[in-house]
C-alpha cells in the first residue's frame, strides 16, 4: 500500500486531476450505458404489444366476425336459395384463410400454432359442409335440415371457443409482457437510483483522495514554514511530491537551511562578543572597585558617585553577557544542568533579597506568599532557577510604577503534583498581540501607547529554557491597564531524578 501511495505522490497535479476525471467519466458512461440498454429492452417489449400482441388480437377478433358472416350467409341462402349470399359466403371464407394463414406465418408459439390449425380444420369442414350439403342437395335437403344444423352450429361452436382460446393466450402474453416491462422498468429505476448514489459517493471520494493527494505536501510546506517562523529551522518536507510543488518544497527545504546556517553563525558571534566582553568589562570593573575603594587615593563625593554608577552599569552589562551566553549554550543544547535537592523557599528568598535594593529605589513592596509545606524540597538546578526568577522580578521591578506592589506566590498542587510558582505586578499589561511572541529571543513589544519597551528581551527567553529543561511550563496571563502575572509550574520529579530511577 505504501509503494502504491508512494507512486502516486510521483504523478504531476495534473495527471491526478485528469486520472480522477477520467475516473469519473467512466462511471457516468456506465451508468448512461445501462439506462440505454434498459430502455432499449422496453422499448422492444412496447414494440413487441404494438406491433404483434394488439394487431394478432384484433385479427383474431375478426375471425369471429368472419365466422359469424358465414354462418348468416350460411342460413340466408338455405332459405332463400340466391346465388348472391353463396357469392357472398365464399368471399367470406376466402378472406377468412387469408387473415387464419397470415396469424399461422406471424404466430411462433406451439400453442398458438395448435389452436389455429384446430381452427383451420374445422373451417375446412364448415366449408365442406355446407358445399355438400347446403349446396348439392339442394331442395332434398329439408329432410336432414335438423341434422345439418347441429353439425354446422357445432363446427362453428368449436371455432369460436378456439379463436377465444388463441385471443385469451395472446391477452395473457399481453399481460405477461406489461407485467415484466413494469418490473424492469422499477429494477432499472432502483439500479440507476443506485448506481447515481454509488457515482456520487465514488466521485466524492475520488475528489477527496485527489484533494488530499495535493494538499498534503502543501501542508507539510506550511508546516515546515511555520517552524521556520518559530525559529526551527532544522525540519524539511521529506517524501514524494507532485512535479509541480518539487521546485517549491526544494526552495522552502534551502531557505531553511540557509536561516539555519545564519542562525548558527549568529549563535557563534553572540557566543565569541560576548566572551571578548567579558575580559575587559572585569579589567574596568576591577579598575573602578579599586578607585571605590580609594587605593589610589581619596575622592570627592561627586567623583564616588558617578564611580558607584559606572560599577553598577559594568555589572549589570556583565550580567547581560553572562546572560546571552547562558541563551546560546541553552539553545546548542550545551549547558549543563546540576540537579540537588534545593528548598524552594529558601531559594526564592535569596532571589527576593537580590533585587531587593531595586524594589526599595522605587519604593514597591515586594513579598512573598509561601504556601508550601514546611522543608518544601524539590530536585532543582537553583543557580538557573534563581538566574530564572531573577530575570522575572527584573521584568516586574522595570515595568512596575513606584509605589506598587509586586508578590511573589508559591504553592503546591496536590491533585497534579505541581509545585507552581507566580509573580505578580501591578504595571501596565501587556498587549494581547504580543503574548504570543514574549518569550523569542530578542522580542521586547510595544508599550500600550505604541513605543518601544526598553530592555535586551532575552530574560524571558532564557527564562523559558530554564523551566522547560526542568519540565516545568511558564505562561504569562496579562490585562492592560491591570498587571501581568507570570506563572510557573515545576513537578515534583525532575528529570534528573527520572535518570537516576531509570
């Protein structure tokens, strides 16, 4: 079945298309062929009653009529002796053979053929009885009349009933051939009911496997655009496809090794500036720490202050390094993660007293919630946990106004064994338009009033890594106007502790 399919993937669209009509032709030629044959057979069963049945039955009725004209002729002329009715009876019994001898050529049934020679004989005798007795005799006659006329009445008695027989055996074929002209004609409306409901389902079919024949590798074009979009750029449409969709899916499949190879070389340079950074931002910070620290000697307040600034800038420029470096081992899949026992709690508190000093600057309170049990302890790389968390209440502390509140939740699900995590701000929301692009790389969005969001928009993409390495989930739910919080779910086994109970 697979090398079949495979066969088919080979033809052109247009091949398919003509196969498929053609298909489809063929099943209405049929269908007309069998309605022809069936009126066809109808048609020669009407000809048959028209030119046959009817036409045989009237004639035969005319034999009646015939005998019945002989026997008047018959008893007039032994009464009145006139030339004239034996003329006229002799006429009539001549034209009587004549019509007897064409339903003998014309009938091809053994009963019909008996019946009609019964007839013949006994008209033959008829006929020879009243030329020897009506006839001959003449007046000597009146002595066996009586006689005579039980002889003539019997003769035509009997040809009478067997005209009756012969016109009743054709009514009955009459009937017969009604009978099967109504039957084929509602076997013929059946079938052709059949074949029309059969046609259109078989066409339909053929339709859809021809439909779907074609837009499958539309579709496995556009699903390998669309993970180009999400930043794979790894898959290509694999398999046959039509002659006409090669040169497309050939172009999509080099597009998307070529973002792939882009993606790679910016993955390197990130990696490599970064780590050029790194040695001279330490030079400077070291520098500035020890200008801090007045080893070179005193300084005037203005002077420790734009120093204090220029430290704080150095490190958090450090962070960011450190940052982009984390993301690019993360996305080549190098970074290796130490799974130990961590209490969750205590690792959320650390994470709160480091951004603390942020929170106090523009006066927001910052809490925690904890609703977890007492010694609550999962599995947990914590410096990237904390690295993770940090990254959210950076995000939370920036967008929040001053003087708002930011809370940080932890609690436990028992029902699905989650350990779910949440911080919450008060700031402006985010757009609806950007929810679903906030965690690529690089992606900041806009402010509800149109502008740019300031910040390097790789802390919540590192963030995201960072959970799903430990089979976590993160989401944002957000309300213009009314905060945004962000959610994260943790199991309670991790994948370390999956390999080690494997």
């Amino acid at each position: 079945m697979l090398r079949v399919w495979n066969q088919i993937a080979k033809l052109s669209i247009f091949v398919r298309l003509t196969l498929g009509y053609l298909t489809i032709m063929t099943l209405v030629i049929g269908v007309n062929w069998f309605i022809l044959s069936q009126l066809r057979t109808l048609s020669e069963l009407g000809t048959e009653l028209v030119s046959y049945h009817y036409p045989t039955v009237e004639t035969a009725k005319r034999l009646i009529t015939s005998l019945l004209v002989q026997l008047k002729s018959d008893k007039q002329y032994l009464v009145l002796r006139d030339t004239s009715l034996l003329k006229e009876f002799l006429q009539e019994a001549g034209q009587f053979k004549k019509t007897l001898i064409s339903l003998v050529e014309q009938d091809p049934s053994k009963e019909g053929q008996a019946l009609l020679q019964q007839i013949q004989l006994a008209h033959d005798q008829f006929q020879t009885l009243f030329l020897s007795e009506g006839v001959e005799r003449g007046g000597r006659f009146t002595k066996n009349l009586a006689q005579y006329e039980r002889n003539r009445d019997a003769l035509i008695d009997s040809m009478t009933a067997s005209t009756q027989s012969y016109i009743a055996l054709h009514e009955q074929q009459i009937s017969t051939v009604l009978s099967d002209s109504h039957k084929r004609a509602k076997q013929a409306e059946n079938i052709t009911r059949q074949l029309m409901v059969t046609g259109v389902l078989f066409g339909m079919g053929l339709a859809g496997i021809a439909t779907f024949s074609i837009l499958r590798p539309l579709r496995r074009v556009q699903r390998q655009i669309r993970e180009i979009g999400r930043g794979d750029f790894s898959a290509s449409v694999q398999g046959e496809v039509p002659q006409e969709l090669r040169e497309l899916v050939g172009t999509v499949n080099w597009m998307g090794t070529q973002l792939q190879e882009l993606d790679q070389m910016k993955t390197e340079f990130l990696a490599n500036i970064s780590h050029e950074l790194r040695t001279p931002l330490t030079s400077i910070r070291e520098g500035t720490q020890l200008l801090l620290d007045q080893v070179p000697g005193p300084l005037t307040p203005e002077q420790h202050q734009t120093l204090s600034i220029l430290l704080d800038s150095t490190q958090r420029l450090n962070q960011l390094i450190a940052t982009l470096l984390d993301l690019s081992k993360m996305e080549a899949n190098m970074m290796a993660y130490s799974f130990t026992p961590t209490l969750l709690t205590q690792l959320v508190q650390q994470t709160v007293d480091k951004v603390q000093f942020l929170a106090e600057r523009k006066q927001i309170s910052l809490s925690i919630d904890n609703q977890l049990p007492p010694n609550h302890s999962l599995s947990l790389d914590s410096i990237r946990i904390e690295q993770a968390l940090e990254n959210l209440l950076s995000n939370a502390l920036k967008f929040s106004p001053n003087g708002s509140p930011i809370l940080v939740t932890l609690r436990h699900e028992s029902a699905s064994h989650l350990t779910a995590i949440s911080v919450q701000d008060k700031g402006p929301g985010i757009p609806p338009e950007d929810l679903p692009h906030i965690f690529e790389r690089f992606y900041q969005g806009r402010t509800p009033d149109g502008g740019a969001r300031f910040g390097s928009g790789i802390g919540l993409a590192l963030a995201k890594k960072v959970v799903e390495a430990h089979q976590g989930e993160i989401w944002i739910d957000s309300a213009l106007g009314k905060g945004t919080i962000v959610q994260i779910t943790l199991p309670a086994e991790t994948v370390e502790e999956k390999v080690h109970a494997s």
